[in-house]
C-alpha cells in the first residue's frame, strides 16, 4: 500500500509481531509547495487559457505586438494566506517570499522553528 503517512497501517497489530513502521516526514515538501505555485500562476497569469489561445492563433492575429485577454496579475506585494505551518507550509512561504509577496499562516500547533519573515496568524 503506498502512502506518505501510516495513518493507513495498523500500527498496534504490526507493534505487536515486532515491525517497525516508519515515513519520511519530508517526503513531497518541496513538490507540493511547487504545486501550490504551479496553480497559483495558473491562475494569476492564466497560462493554460493563453497558451491555447497563442497556438489557436490569436496573437498572430492582434494588431498590437503585445497579446493578453486579462490582465495580468503580480504576485510582488501581495499577501498569500497558509493554513499549517509545518515543513510544507514554511517551504511554501519560502516560494511566496522569492516572489516578493507577504506570507502569513495559522497553524493549530505553531512550528518550534519558524521561517524569518513569516508572521503566525490567530483565527
């Protein structure tokens, strides 16, 4: 059975034949905090609509040099919200932060270690 977690395994019954159950707790940080990204650009910068409008022909047909149907969104000065801040959230922030945006978080149990500039948030 894959999974990250062992929420999945019966920890009492394998505790009880002498199995050791383990995960890797950062296992996919980095690849999630890039997705949360991925999507983010997506839709500031609307990369799929433009992309398929660019090979349908539609810039060629502008009169103008410069092609857009929206306008672009920038993500410097912005504020990006994150709701848990343990290692995927705080590698997250790290992503907002090279991006010039403010970051805050809420988490139910505050990380020990915190990411300078990130500021904790009560809900």
């Amino acid at each position: 059975m894959l999974a990250i977690g062992y929420n999945v395994v019966d920890t009492s019954f394998a505790k009880s034949k002498g199995i050791l159950v383990a995960n890797i707790p950062s296992y996919g940080t980095d690849s999630v905090a890039q997705m949360v990204f991925a999507h983010i650009l997506n839709l500031t910068q609307r990369v799929e609509y433009h992309s398929g409008t660019v090979k349908n022909g539609k810039w060629t047909e502008n009169n103008d040099f410069c092609y857009c149907d929206f306008p672009l969104i920038e993500l410097k000065n912005l504020t990006l919200g994150i709701i848990g801040a343990g290692r995927i959230g705080q590698a997250t922030a790290s992503l907002g932060f090279a991006f010039g945006m403010k970051v805050i978080a809420y988490d139910v149990i505050p990380p020990k270690s915190l990411l300078p500039g990130l500021e904790m948030k009560e809900i």
